[in-house]
DNA sequence: CCACGGACTTTGAGAATTCAAATTCGTAAA
DNA sequence: TTTACGAATTTGAATTCTCAAAGTCCGTGG
C-alpha cells in the first residue's frame, strides 16, 4: 500500500496538474512540487523518480511530472477522503470550518474504504466539502461545475457560492461568522470598479459588501 | 512527536506490564515485546534502547523494560484514543464490534486532541470500550473495577459481564450475534465441572449454555 | 556563439525502523 | 564446576525519506 507520503506526493500533483495547472497535458515543475510540499527540489526529484518506477507518474527530466492514470486514480481517492473528513468534521464533530484540514491531512491516509463507505452514507452521498470543493464518488468521478469568480460577475446575476480560493484561517473565519459558505445563494447588486466594492444581497434580503480583494477568492455558479 | 512506532511499542509494554505483567515493578521481557509486535527480538532491543534514550522507558539489559511516568502517560493517551475509536465506530458509524480493531489500531495514532475531546462529548464521556476495555479519561486515569472470570463464578450469581478477553474475529462475532456484550447482565443458573458446560439466564428470562473454555474468556463484574 | 543564472539533478550522508545471522550471557542440569 | 541451551544482544545491511551541497542543463542577453 502507498505510504502517506506517497500520497502526499501524488495529491499534491494532482492539485498543481488538474485543479491549478492546464489539465491532462500540464507538468508539473520539480520546482512547483517542492515548494508546495515544502521539500528540497533534490527530495522532489528523488521521490518522483521513484514514483514513476513504480507507475504512479510518468517523469521527464527538466520537464515534469504528470500523473498516470493509476496515479490519478489514487489522487482522487485520497481527495474523497480528505474532503470525506473535512464534512464530517464539521457536519458530525461540529468542528468549525476553518480548523478542519490540518486534522483531514492527517486522517485521509488512515481511513479504510469500509470506514469511509460508512461516513459516506451517514453523511448522505454528499458532493461538496466543506470549502466547496467537489468530493470525487467512490469510482473517481467528480461532479463538473462552472465557476467564476464573484469579482467578475455582472450586476444582477444570481449566484451561488462554489468554493473558497483561500484556504487562510482568519479568511475562513470571516466568512464563516457572515454565512459566505458554499451553497449559500446571493445577487448581485452593484459593483464599483472604482472603489472596488461589491455589494451582494442575500435571500434574507440582508446587503453586504466586499474589497475585490476578497471577491477574488470566492467562486460562484451563476444561475441560468 | 512521538512515530506511529513508538506509540506501538509503548503501548503494547503497557499492556504487557500492567493488563497481563504485574503492575509496577514487573519487567516485560525482550521476547515477550517482540512476539508481540511481530518483530524480531533484535529489533526490540533496538527500539527498547532507544525508547530508553527519550525517557519513556527504563530498560535493563536482560532483565527487560519498564514504563516511566512519562512513559505511561503517553500510553495512556494512546489506549485512550484507541479505544474512544473503537467505541466511535460502533456507536456513531454503526461499524460491527468485531471489525474495529484494526482500524482504531491505524487511526489511534492520528486522532488530535481536539478531535478526541469531541468525540469524547459526543458519546457522553464514555468510559468503556464496546470490548468492555476502560477507557481512559483526559487525564489518564482509569476506572479500576473487579473482574472474575465468568468461568468462576458459582451457581446464582448475578453478574454483570466486563470484558472480552479474547480478540478472536469470530469468537466476537459470536458473542455479538448472542447477546454476550460488556454490559449485559446475566445469572449464572449452573455449572457442570464434568461437562464443562455452564449456564446462563438473561433478564429476559432466555437461556445459553457456554463452554468453560469459552467463560474463561469472558470477565464479569459480580453484583453485591 | 558563448557566458550567465536559475532550475534541476546528482551525490553523500543521516535518521528511523527493520531483518538475518553471529555472538554472548545466565542459569539449570550434569 | 562445567556444559549446554534458550534468551537476549550485537552487527551489518536494507528501505524509505530527507537534506545540503556540488554539479549539470538550457534559454537568454550580449
């Protein structure tokens, strides 16, 4: 079985290669690889190349990484566990969203297919965690959303939140304690490129605004 | 922090030195380490000397190892957040008594504080495991209680059954399809010495005999 | 067409954990 | 006492993962 830093190892490519980087054709830099598992390039490398004997990655030299399919394969199981965790964290454990990935970090390579398969149920078949971030079903198979970015909506759309870019705590926090969470529906209702401010109206009817700054990191599905 | 590894090895000393050693001043030997982790006796001794480096453990050449304070308390948190595990994939995922050993033996090791405290509110700060095991609270301590094996006890005792002393899959898948749980209450009606049969009457009113081989590996608690 | 700089790779080494095999210790029996 | 056996320890080596530092490759500016 894949040890967690394998894992790691082929999350992390999976992130930089599909959700970050152009898609199946993308590499991804040793460069990119270390930084972000915050290695030496030299450990990246080393690990990489013993990724790809065992089939996980195909590698070329000054060039990249990119996943095979049996590599794919596992990084979308590992992501249905981390993501798995993050919601039950919050829905069963009542954890608060912005303290729950350092805990899925840990718990996504310890969960068993069985343990898994139960808190799936219990949660009822969900597709999204808590960040908004799709949780690949038990086959791999991830549910496709359109997404922009709040900032470049137009005023009048309808829209719901999708995902939360930023992953910063005090951010989460924020968001959190004024119900900018995924799901959560809103118009827009004007927007000052000068001033760079939105101006969003909630179901409730309540108006609040935001810095493009903070537009910036929240995604959204537009209503048709 | 202290490896996977080391919280195995400490572990299992604890349990050697105090659930089946003699307390204190026992010392558990290399070998009997050894065959327990499923290593060899060399690797013990490794580990041993440097589990005695970090203060968990004093160790004695030839004669064997004991727990520090330090050394205990860390087992203790460890067993804690087994067996809370154990008791959370029962009670909350609704997983059968017999196939959570293995998988609080892997997530025993990656369950943080602030996760186990919840789980500990969520189940109304337990105090035994579904295998009857106490539980150790936040601070260590355990609630000690007097057990006899059931294979003991004489005729018209009203007991109270414990522990399971005998993992074995299928023993507890016995004991599980039969009512035989820790908690449930039973009076011992007879007990055949030639035959080896004793037998036993829920509150229900039911009857089941049992095998001495197998009340001795069941504990009770006996009623005043 | 070459030198530079930055990115990448290689090399040597160390920590943690393990095994197999050789050695040593301690004691119970002779 | 001396021996012999079983238990424990030591030794040498492998695996996995990591770093630091030295070496290599390659596109860009001159």
């Amino acid at each position: 079985m894949a040890t967690s830093t394998v894992e790691n190892y082929i999350k992390k490519i999976y992130t930089l290669q599909f959700e970050q980087g152009g898609g199946e054709e993308a590499n991804v830099s040793m460069g990119d690889l270390a930084t972000s598992l915050d290695v030496t390039p030299g450990t990246a490398t080393t690990m990489v190349k013993s990724l790809a004997k065992t089939g996980l990655v195909s590698y070329t030299p000054r060039v990249g990484v990119q996943l095979t399919a049996q590599g794919k394969e596992l990084a979308l199981l590992v992501l249905r566990r981390h993501r798995m965790v993050e919601l039950f964290l919050v829905k069963v454990l009542g954890m608060d969203w912005h303290e729950i990935h350092d805990e899925a970090e840990a718990l996504e390579h310890v969960i068993s297919d069985r343990v898994l398969e139960r808190i799936d149920i219990l949660l009822g078949r969900p597709e999204l965690d808590p960040h908004g971030d799709p949780i690949p079903d038990a086959s791999g198979a991830i549910a496709e959303r359109d997404l922009v970015l709040l900032v470049d909506c137009s005023i009048g759309q309808k829209v719901r939140i999708g995902r939360i870019e930023n992953q910063e705590d005090t951010f989460l926090k924020y968001l959190e304690s004024n119900g900018l969470t995924p799901g959560q529906d809103l118009t827009v209702v004007s927007a000052d490129a000068q001033a760079g401010v939105i101006s969003l109206e909630f179901g409730s009817g309540e108006n609040r605004q935001l810095g493009f700054e903070a537009a910036r990191k929240i995604s959204v599905e537009v209503a048709e």
